[in-house]
C-alpha cells in the first residue's frame, strides 16, 4: 500500500486537506438559490476530505515526523508545519469527528436561505481549516494566526443567528475569554522564546531554549490558563455553556467536540513538548483542577433543562476527566514512574478521542430534535423515540457512551484513568499518596452522577408520554425522524462510540506511539504484547479488561433468553393500559420534568448553586413555582470583576474630553515628560 | 488464555449461579419470616414465582417502546455475565480477565441505567419517582463501592477479582485493619444496591417509599420474572463478591474439579450465614426516609476512603 512507506507525504497532504477547506470557505461564497452549492457538494466534499485526512493521520502516527516549510507568513519566519505522532493523533480525532458532523450539516442547512448558506459555509469550512491547522502548526506565529482564526470563526458561527440579544451577548462573552486565552498564550510563548530572533519562535528553536524553573513555572501557568480558557476548565469556563448552545446544532458539535480538543492539544504539545521537564506540583494542579471542573460541570449539568446547555456543561465535565487524566500523569512522570505516566496520558488523550465522538453524536442529536420539533426545553419534550426512532437510537449510543457504561467508549478512557489513579501505590510522598486515590473518588462520583443525567435526558426527551409545551412551536417546523445525511452523520459517530469501545487495545497500540513521540517512554510490553481482545494497562494478573467478551455474552444470553422463553414457555403478549398501581387518572402533567429529576442532587448539594426559588402560599389563587439556578462562580467572580473594569474604566474616561486642543496638550506633556526623563 | 476446560468450568459455575440464585433469595425470606415469628413460605418459593411468571400472559402498556420489553433481557444479560466473572468456587476463570472490579461495577452501572429507563418510558408517575430514586442511590453507592474494592486492590495490587481473592485467600494470614472499614463500606453498599431495607423494602408497594418496585410495576410475566431472576443474581454476586473480598477461604485453586466439593460446601455455608444475617438486619432496622439514603451512603462512601487512607498510612 502507497500510504505504507514512509516517503509518502503525509504532512503535504494533511496541510492540502486544509488548503481544500479553505478552497470551500471560498467556494461558499458562490452559493444559490439554484445552485445549492453548500449542501449539494461542499459540505460532502468536506466530509470526504476529513476522511482522507483521518487516513493519512492515522498512518502519520506510526511513521516519523514530517516537516514541511512554505514560504509565506513573516520575512524571516515562514509557515512551518510538523505532522509527529501527537499531531497525527489530533488530526485523526478532527478527521473522524469532523467527517460525520459535515455529512449531517448537508441536511440540517438544507432549509436555510442561500444569504446564510453563504456565511454559514465560510465560517464553517475556515473553522475546520484552522483546527487542522493549529494542529500542523510548528512555530508560535503560524499556531497563534490558527488559534485567532479558529476563535473568529466559530465566533461568527455562535453568532449566525445575531438577530437574538441574547446570542449576540453570548458570542461577545466567548470572544472576550477567548482573547484573555490568546494573551496568556501569546505571553507564554514569548516567555519560551527568551530572546533572539525571529526564527527563535520556531517550536524547535522553542524546545532547545533552556528555562530556569520559575520561568518554566511562568509559562506553565500561561499556557494552563491560556489553553484552559479555551477548553472551558473552571474557573474559565462561563463562555462555554453560554457559546455552545448559542450555534447552529452541527457547529455546537463542531465546537464541544473538536475545538475543546484543540486546546487539549496545545497543552499537551506545550507543557510535555515545548517545556520539557514537568513537576510534580504542576501535575497535581492540573490533576486537582479537573476533579474540581469535572464535578462542578456535571452538578450544574443536572440543573438543567435546555438540553444544548446541558449537554455543554457536560463538556465541561469531561475536559475535567481529561485533565485528571494528563494531570496525573505529569505527577507520575516527574516522581520517575514513566510507565505508570503513560499510561496517564494515553487515559486523557484516550477519553479525548471519546468525547469528541459522543458529544458530537449527542449535539447532532439535540439538532435533530430541535430540527424536528423546534424545542430545546426538555420539560416540553417526551415520548421523542415513538416520533423519531432512528435518532432514538443514535442518542441512546451517545448517552450511554458518555455516562461511561462497558461496553462502550466512554467506559475505557475512564478504566483507563482509574488505573493510572490506582497506581498510587507507587508514589514515595504520603500525601502525594493518599490525594490520588481521592481524585480517583471524584472521578467516580462524577462518572455516577453523569449516568443519573443521562437516565435524566433520555428518559425526559425520548420515553414518556409526549408533552404538551407552553409554546407551542411552529407548525411548519414539525417533522418526523431526521433525514437521511443527518442520520448517516449521526450512525457514524454512533459506529465509532461502539468501534472504539469494543476495540481498545488497538487504539491503545496507536496511543503508545504517541506517548513515546512525546515523553520518550511507552508502556510495558507486556501491556502491548496482549492481542486486540484483552486491553493490559501493566500486567495482565494487575488488571485486564475485555469489552468485545462483554458485549458478545450480553448479546448471546440476550437471545438465548428471548428464544429459550419463547421456546419453554410462550411468547404471548398483549396490550393494555399502563397500570400504575391502578391509578386511574394519568396525565403527561404527572410525569417527572428535567427539574423534579435534578431535585435530589439540587437539594444534596444545595450549597454550591445560587438558588432562587419562589414557592406559593397554601392560599394562592393561582398557584405559581418560580425556580432559578444560577453559576455561583458567575456572580462570585465574574461580576466583580466586570465591575472593576467598569469602575476602571470609568476612571481612565476622564482623560477623553473629546476636544483636540487636550489631546494635543497630553502629547505636548508627554513629549516633555519623554524628554526630561528618558536620556 | 482460554482453553476447553476453563471454557466448560466457566458455563458450569454461570448456570451454577443464575440457578441457586432464587434459592438465597428463597433463604433469605424464609429466615426474615422466622425471626419476625411468621412460619414463611419456604424457601423455594421464588421458582415457584418464577415458573407461575413465566406461564402467564405478557401485559404491556400500550405505548411502551422497543426499549422497555427489551430491558428485562439486557438486565437479565448483565447479570449473568456479573455472575459468571466473579469467583463463586475457583478462581481461574478464563471470562474474569474480560472484567475487572471497575468493569464490574460499570456491568452494575449498565443494568441500573437500563431499569431506570424502563421505568420512565410508559410515562407514568411512579416510575419517574422510582427511576429519580434509583439513580440518587446509585450514584451515591457507586463510589463508595469502587473505593471499597479499590482498598482491596491497594491491598493485593492489582483490580482483578481473581488476583484479589488468591492474593487474600492463599497468602500467609496477615490482619488489614483497612479490611474492616471496606467491609463494613460495603455491607451497607449491598443494602442500598439490592434494594434492602434500611434504604428500600423489597416487600412492599408503598408507593411513599418505593423505589426498585415502583421502577418494575409496569412489567408482568416473563418480563417481571427475568428483572427478579435477575435481581435475585444480582444478590448472590454481592455477596460472592463479599465473600471473595472479606472471607475468602476455601475457595478452590485453578479449575480443580478435585477442590470443587469443598469449596461448593464452604460457599453454602457462608452464604447461608450471610442470608441469615442479611435477614436479621432487615428485621431489626427500620426504613430511612428517602433523603436519609444519603448520608447513609455517604457514611459508606466515607468509611471506604477512610478505609484506604489506613491502609496508606499502616503500611509506612
């Protein structure tokens, strides 16, 4: 096979395949009404495209680095591109994701008028050229122009529907955080760039370059703040649940399950690549910050009913695992136990993988239900599976995949990351010792509480009886099942959520690589040495895990059982009304909401949620029960903050008067001032 | 890793399991009977409702989906594969390196999430209320389960069952006082994951303080009979799961056809003995209010870490 010997080009071609997304921002522009360019051709294009990158990336991964140098960019500083093990892995995550949620987009922007076609496809396709390309990137100025522009992109993607106050004021919130990240990382690699040149921005000049520990402590903190902004960690993450239900379904899933990764991408490459030697402490605070991001994000996740919303505080929940995951590894691998920080980091980039694919099939999915529907509030949904069974079934992978059930995907990242934790045992330090294990409980805590909203989401928007919503929406909006692009989008991710859950040690063999490509260590070969069936994270007597065995005895005794039944005893069935302990009067009305569901948790952990809630008098004519749940951290933090800056500014205003002759006389005064004091 | 008589040995000890779970089930009534001064319906009575189940005529509601006829075979499924992994008699098992603890807590996770689901798809009242219950009292116990098998696996250094069990049963006789704190963590995991009196009744449909019934009251005939057949496995695999942790001796070494009477004759006894206790707890306690399950879980939830904290510090 060509794509097997190594002087294939695997990195023009990556770099080619994001030179075509671009070419089809470009093309976009021509869209139609009689042409229906976008969905008709860019949109698949787009998705074949991202399948053939997935390809070269995942051939890339087992090959050495490619570098490849164009001429354009700065004088002095020309675009490099670098496509190793790490990049290869990262494009393969944006090949994979992006393919089904472009096949999806072609039917879900079928209705739109060709004046958004037109922005909608710009946006879009320059969105996923410029993943791919702070992925390739290999010197900080090609990184940050990529960074920007995949800010600005899915900026204008938040904010297509502009029209809205409240879109608007979520995409300036986005905007806002996302330029706080920009300046740290920017910062962060001036930091490791310490003087020179401009060809000292090159990440190979940046990795030579020599830091002394509070530097490296600096730009570790730049680049964890700077990147963590991006990825929604707390306590950055106020953008994220705002920003992500804002966008069109296909660009929410765009968002929450390929940029985030991005940002995951730019810590890894930066703090284990670029920096080199982590520290203990730095492991721990990024260990500690994801426990504390993963719960927060699925305690708020419960509270909610919009059903974007939830599913993008969920987002937050799961950069938190993701980062339990790197965090302990960068514990292990500085107290010296290579074997067992591998493992760490093949955990978090493992669960990165996961939760591109699930949460892009559950944001699809929320599409098609707001496609088919026009509903976004869980409490007006029910009985969804009857209506629309394909995407039923779509979202029932999806949720049981995020709530980290065998034997689907989400479970082995997080058995992943429990083994790393488990490898506590290992550590020399007492109290470095006994913290892992808690964050380990934290973990499942949060994996727990993830399954409980994921009975919650389903169970409200899918079984039950149908609702009746207080708004009723747009007759001509009510359709059946989703068509058929959105379908295949979504089987796709769906396949992969199995794929990747039944199969582990294949992906493990390929994380491996790029673990060695990064730390310069892998796993054990023993763990290696195990077959496709059995996924050994040390020994196999230590501990093993076969999903394939899982899945095929629940399907052999599944069938067994329905035929046997039938078989011994009878298969007859009839229909009747529900039971219910022989209530007579059921109503929709009676069922659980999204809120009564969440009511448990609001009350056990009622501390951490700013409250508000209005109960009626025994005596109310009309009876009315107001609950409100708020971001503590929003009016903790934020809006002080906000208020500073306005207080601050209110201050500098002073200055502006508006008229020419004062602002002349401050330049007169600052030239003098100049010149007394500078000689 | 897998050969003929492991394979043999393994179907052996699954039908072993899924046909003397009833007669626990059976066991533990008849004991509960008897200490509350009932003369009880024998202990086995539960394949006498298990054959009566499976006789009759299937009811479904009429908007049930896919999904909820279904469930009963997935449950049903999960627990048969939980009680062919977990070492009842010996301890090589070719399927137990498939799962390990975690894995086996996750094979729990899936068969709750499914019964809930069922119990929300007819869209009645009282499987909402049971589903909320089930996964409030489930995502509390989870933890507190996994760091109760984690202190064991601190212990023997590894998350395979089997590793555990030899490690704990054929080793030279050391005291972990860790051991007791898990034990007592985990005793009041299974009350509250087989739905046992203090945290739910399994005797009753009041539908103020139900939650596992008020999740199955829509199924009938084979349906019901597989959700309790495999409620009934699910009690034996916690408590094989006890045993193996806490009281392990005598369990036989490798598919050793030889060391099987033995250890089947240690494992009645044990088993009866931990039935009648579960039955005497159950008698002597009275049940929580639903939102007093919380901190009894997270009593056990704290126990558990505790638990592996001692172990951390003992072994310094």
């Amino acid at each position: 096979m060509i794509l097997d010997s190594a002087a294939f080009p695997s990195a023009a071609v990556a770099v080619g395949v994001a030179v075509f997304w671009m070419l089809a921002a470009m093309l976009s522009l021509f869209e139609s009404e009689r042409l229906r360019l976008v969905n008709r051709v860019l949109f698949p294009a787009a998705a074949l495209a991202a399948l053939l990158l997935a390809v070269v990336a995942v051939r890339a991964i087992a090959q050495p680095a490619q570098s490849l140098v164009v001429p354009l960019g700065l004088p002095g500083l020309p675009f490099h591109f670098r496509l190793d093990a790490l990049a290869g892995f990262f494009l393969f995550l944006i090949g994979i994701g992006s393919a089904g949620v472009s096949i999806y987009a072609a039917g879900y922007f079928e209705r739109e008028t060709p004046q958004r076609l037109r922005l909608i496809g710009l946006q879009y396709h320059a969105f996923l050229a410029a993943m791919a390309l702070v992925v390739l990137a290999d010197d900080a100025y090609l990184f940050m122009l990529a960074w920007e522009s995949m800010a600005l992109a899915s900026y204008f993607l938040v904010t297509t529907d502009h029209r809205l106050r409240a879109i608007r004021s979520a995409g300036f919130l986005y905007l806002l955080i996302a330029h706080v990240g920009a300046i740290a990382l920017l910062l962060c690699f001036g930091i490791l760039q310490g003087g020179g040149g401009l060809d000292a921005y090159t990440f190979e000049a940046l990795r030579g370059a020599e830091l002394t520990p509070f530097w490296a402590t600096v730009a570790f903190v730049l680049a964890f703040a700077g990147f963590g902004a991006k990825a929604g960690m707390l306590p950055l993450h106020a953008w994220l649940p705002e920003a992500h239900p804002a966008a069109p379904s296909p660009v929410s899933a765009l968002m929450s399950g390929i940029m985030l990764k991005t940002a995951i991408y730019g810590m890894v490459r930066v703090i284990y690549d670029l920096i080199g030697d982590v520290t203990w402490q730095w492991g721990l605070t990024v260990a500690i910050t994801g426990a504390l991001t993963a719960l927060f994000g699925v305690l708020y996740a419960l509270m909610q009913h919009d059903l974007k919303r939830l599913l993008a505080y969920h987002s937050v929940e799961n950069i938190g695992i993701i980062l339990i995951g790197i965090g302990l590894s960068m514990v292990f691998i500085a107290t010296g136990h290579p074997a067992a920080g591998v493992l760490g980091l093949i955990a978090g980039l493992y669960h990165t993988l996961n939760h591109a694919i699930f949460k892009g099939l559950l944001f699809l999915g929320a599409g098609s239900i707001l496609h088919a529907t026009g509903l976004r509030n869980l409490n007006d949904m029910g009985g969804l599976i009857r209506r629309m069974p394909a995407t039923a079934m779509y979202f029932l992978v999806g949720a049981l995949a995020i709530s980290a059930l065998p034997p689907l995907n989400g479970f082995v990242s997080e058995w992943l990351t429990f083994q790393t934790a488990l490898q506590a045992a290992l550590l020399a330090d007492g109290v470095l010792r006994s913290l892992v294990p808690l964050l380990a409980a934290m973990l499942a805590l949060a994996g727990a509480l993830t399954a409980m909203c994921f009975v919650k989401v389903y169970g409200i928007a899918f079984l039950g009886q149908p609702r009746a919503p207080r708004h009723a929406p747009d007759a001509s909006r009510q359709r059946g099942d989703a068509g058929f692009h959105e379908r295949l989008g979504m089987a796709w991710l769906a396949l992969w959520c199995v794929v990747l859950g039944v199969f582990p040690s294949t992906v493990v063999g390929l994380l491996d690589r790029v673990a060695v490509s990064v730390t310069g260590h892998g796993l054990p070969r023993a763990a290696l040495d195990s077959g496709w069936l059995w996924l050994v994270p040390a020994r196999p007597e230590q501990a093993s895990y076969a999903p394939a065995i899982f899945l095929i005895t629940i399907l052999i005794v599944f069938a067994l059982t329905f035929a046997g039944v039938r078989w011994i005893w009878h298969g007859r069935l009839r229909r009747s009304a529900p039971w219910d302990c022989g209530f007579p009067e059921q109503s929709a009305r009676m069922q659980d909401t999204a809120d009564a569901f969440g009511q448990p948790i609001r009350w056990i952990f009622g501390p951490i949620y700013r409250i508000r809630r209005r109960v009626p008098a025994p005596d109310d004519a009309k009876p009315r029960f107001e609950l409100e749940v708020a971001d503590r951290l929003w009016h903790a933090l934020y809006l002080p903050i906000a208020r500073l800056v306005d207080w601050v500014c209110a201050r500098v205003s002073l200055l502006q008067q508006g008229r020419i002759s004062i602002y002349l006389l401050y330049s007169f005064v600052t030239l003098i001032a100049l010149l007394l004091f500078v000689r | 890793m897998i050969d003929s008589a492991g394979i043999a040995f393994q179907i052996v000890q699954s039908i072993f399991v899924a046909a003397s779970a009833p007669l626990l089930a059976g066991w533990v009534n008849q004991c509960r009977a008897w200490l509350q001064n009932r003369s009880g319906p024998g202990v086995l009575q539960p394949y006498h409702v298990l054959r009566r189940l499976f006789h009759k005529e299937a009811v479904l509601a009429e908007n049930a989906s896919p999904l909820f006829w279904s469930t009963p075979y997935i449950v049903f499924g999960c627990m048969w594969l939980a009680g062919g992994i977990v070492p009842v008699l010996a301890t090589d098992l070719p399927f137990a390196p498939a799962a390990d603890i975690i894995a086996l807590v996750g094979l729990f996770a899936l068969a709750r999430v499914f019964v809930s689901l069922a119990a929300l798809d007819i869209g009645t009242a009282f499987g909402g209320l049971g589903a909320r219950r089930e996964m409030l009292v489930g995502f509390l116990a989870e933890p507190a389960m996994l760091m109760t098998l984690f202190t064991a696996a601190f212990i023997s250094g590894s998350t395979q069952l089997t590793t555990i069990v030899e490690s704990l049963a054929h080793r030279e006789f050391v005291i972990h006082p860790s051991l007791a704190f898990a034990a007592v963590a985990f005793l009041m995991v299974l009350l509250a994951e087989n739905a046992r009196i203090p945290v739910d009744n399994p005797a009753t449909h009041l539908e103020l303080t139900m939650i596992h019934e008020a999740m199955i009251l829509e199924y009938s005939a084979r349906h019901l009979a597989l959700i309790e057949w495999a409620s009934a496995i699910k009690l034996y695999t916690y408590m094989t799961i006890g045993i193996a942790l806490f009281v392990p001796w005598g369990i036989a070494q490798g598919s050793d056809w030889g060391a099987l009477p033995l250890a089947l004759l240690a494992l009645t006894g044990k088993l009866a003995v931990a039935g009648a206790g579960l039955a005497l707890i159950e008698t002597v306690s009275a049940k929580f209010r639903v939102f007093r399950a919380p901190e009894f879980l997270s009593t056990a939830f704290l126990l558990a870490v505790l638990g592996m904290l001692i172990h951390f510090l003992v072994r310094q």
